[in-house]
C-alpha cells in the first residue's frame, strides 16, 4: 500500500510532439521517437498507460476528433521521470534537427520537380510540449510564456495548428543517421551545439504563422548560415559567406560570371547568389524598403523561387557537407574513394574523397534546376 501511495504522490513527464504523424521509429542522440499507436507495446506501466491516453484524447483535430499524429520523445532510460534543464535543451536540439530532416529535403525535392504544391510542412507540425502529471490526479497545468492556466483532463481541447504547411512529413534518413551520429565521443561537443544552433535558426524561419513576415524569415536564415559557417565579425560578412561558399563547393561545373565586386573579383553562380542575399538581409535589418520583387531569385523558367527557398537549398547542402565532413554520414562515399586510390594510387590528384563527396551528396540536380550550371549538349 506505502508504495501504490508513493507512486500517486510522483510526478511524472511526458515529452511528446502531437502533430507530428511519424509512423516509423528512429532514434536522434539519446532520443527515441515513436508513435503513441505502439503504447500499448512501449509502456508497461498500465497506470502511466491509461493517463496517457486519457490525456491525449485532449488533443483533437479541427473537428474536434482525438488525433492519432502524436509522436513520443523517450529520453534514453527516463522512463517518463522529469528531465533536468539540460536535458530538456538537448530534447529541443534534437527536434530541430528533425525539423530540418523533414523541410530541407521537401524543398529540395519541389524544386528539383519545379512543382511548388510539394511544399514542405511548417515548423508548426513539430511542436514540441512536456506535461508533469500525477497518477490519480486529472488536474493539468498548461504553461503558455511565463503564464500557467490550471485545468482539469476533459475541460480543455487542444487543436491542431492551421498553418500546417505541405504534406510531406518523412524524415530524411541519411539526416536523421548523420544527427544521432553527431553524439559519437569523437565529435566535440561546441561543433555538435554550433550546429544545433544554426537549426534553431532553421527552425524559426519556416514558421507559417502570418505573424513572421518574409522578411524576418530571410534574416533568420542569414544567422543560421552565420552560425553553421562560423562567420566572424567582420565589416564584409557577405564576402567572406560568398568565398566560403565557393571554396565549399568544389564542382567545375558551376558557371563562373563574368560580374565583377569594387574590388575586381568575381564569383560562380554559388557565390554571387550567396553575395546577393547577404547584401539582402543587411537592406532589412538596416531598415532600407524592400519592394517585393527584390525578394524573388531571378529565374524565367521558375518565377515562384525566391532567395529564401534557395537559401533552404544552400544551408541543406552545407549541412551535408559538414555531417560529411565530421564521418557522420558518407561511409559508402569514403570506402569507394579508398578503394580509387588504392587502385590508382599514381594516376589522380588526391582529392576523390571531395569528388565522391560530390556525387554522394547529390547536388547536381539543384544547380540545374537554378541554373547554375551549363546544360548539356544533346
């Protein structure tokens, strides 16, 4: 009897994403991600199972029906015990990561496509909330900002959010395997936060709410570039991004314009459009009117394709690169660039890992659909 009374008296948490809908299970770093439809295997607790899902049945669609898109957060062996602060900060970290598993690759794809109906879904869909609970005890707190409302299990309705955004909501798997690789011991622990942090950034500039303008959401993306690509405080920002970029990408096929900066030099497609939308977002935050048409990327054949979507394009590729370049993901591409120079050890330049990087990550088909590289000769 001591322990059943013990057991109500504890306070439990449950982190969970309610619109998510992700069927299949994965694993990011210490998180495990797997839908509430699988409850019945996952918990063994049948009390925490039967307030579960009591609670959730708070959770509804538009037409007020319980949803069944809720996703389940386990942080390693917590067995739904609260998490501490940090814990909770990584639990964020690794959501964002998932976001951008998710939207990155669905622009891509919708460009590649020239279909702008395959959007991706808002940052909105993935919603992160953790709720304490007491077994045996239907009251709930619901914090919204530094305000906490008391209600009772049945009283209140959440709805799924309106600017959900496209439909396609599969994560990446090569992301998703790359981001979990990221806890390996040999990755240092400020490269694994730097990146967290710039998809943090990702995160808030593909929110849908008609509250954060276009505007902010280019800006938003300048400081996730800023982030990922360590840019320093320096007084051209926009130069170093645009030869950063360039020296990133080692492709020959890039066309090289005949443009030139004030000080003579010049830059391939990459480069320019890197220089442009820096040159962009320091217009906006300076205060500097903005017509609309400035916003578009300059395409006759795809005039719905603005710098924002290219900036999703650019930040995936450089993602990629990075989780390539930390022996995250690419295994497949190294061992065939080993193979290469154990085989022709006299008759390349070494650098068939950075080619192979090139054809793993799969970047040709972006620069056609842009326009940044020469069509080919029938």
């Amino acid at each position: 009897m001591r322990s059943e009374s013990n057991k109500k008296k504890q306070y439990y948490q449950v982190s969970f994403l309610p619109w998510a809908d992700i069927r299949e299970e994965f694993q990011i770093g210490p998180i495990n991600f797997w839908h509430f439809s699988d409850a019945d295997k996952k918990i063994n607790d049948k009390d925490i199972l039967n307030h579960l899902k009591e609670y959730f049945k708070s959770y509804v669609d538009y037409q007020g029906n319980p949803v069944e898109t809720i996703v389940i957060c386990s942080y390693e062996n917590k067995n739904f015990k609260p998490l501490t602060n940090n814990e909770y900060n990584n639990l964020k970290s690794v959501v964002n990561a998932l976001i951008f598993s998710v939207i990155a690759p669905a622009v891509k794809n919708a460009v590649c496509a020239n279909n702008r109906s395959m959007g991706p879904p808002s940052a909105e869909i993935y919603e992160l909330i953790y709720q304490n609970f007491n077994l045996g005890n239907k009251i709930i707190a619901v914090q919204a900002g530094s305000t906490k409302h008391i209600w009772e299990l049945g009283q209140v309705k959440f709805s799924q959010p309106w600017a959900s955004g496209g439909f396609l909501r599969s994560p990446d798997k090569e992301l998703i395997r790359g981001f979990s690789n990221l806890y390996n011991k040999n990755i240092p622990q400020e490269t694994r936060e730097r990146i967290f942090r710039s998809l943090e950034w990702f995160r808030f500039a593909h929110v849908e709410n008609d509250l954060v303008s276009s505007l902010s959401k280019l800006v938003m993306m300048a400081t996730a570039f800023e982030i990922l690509l360590q840019v320093p405080n320096i007084p051209n920002k926009k130069k170093f991004i645009a030869e950063k970029l360039e020296k990133q990408v080692i492709s020959s096929k890039l066309i090289r314009q005949s443009r030139r900066d004030s000080k003579g030099n010049t830059y391939n497609k990459l480069g320019w459009w890197a220089w442009d939308f820096y040159d962009l977002r320091n217009k906006i935050v300076h205060g500097d009117h903005i017509p609309l048409k400035l916003l578009k990327y300059k395409m006759p054949t795809k005039q719905w394709i603005s710098h924002y979507i290219v900036s999703d394009l650019i930040f995936l590729e450089c993602v990629k690169r990075e989780l390539f370049g930390l022996g995250c993901i690419g295994d497949s591409a190294r061992e065939c660039a080993r193979k290469f120079d154990e085989a022709f050890p006299n008759d390349h330049e070494p650098q068939s890992t950075l080619h192979m990087a090139e054809w793993f990550l799969g970047f040709n088909d972006v620069y056609r659909s842009l326009g940044w590289v020469r069509k080919r000769r029938k």
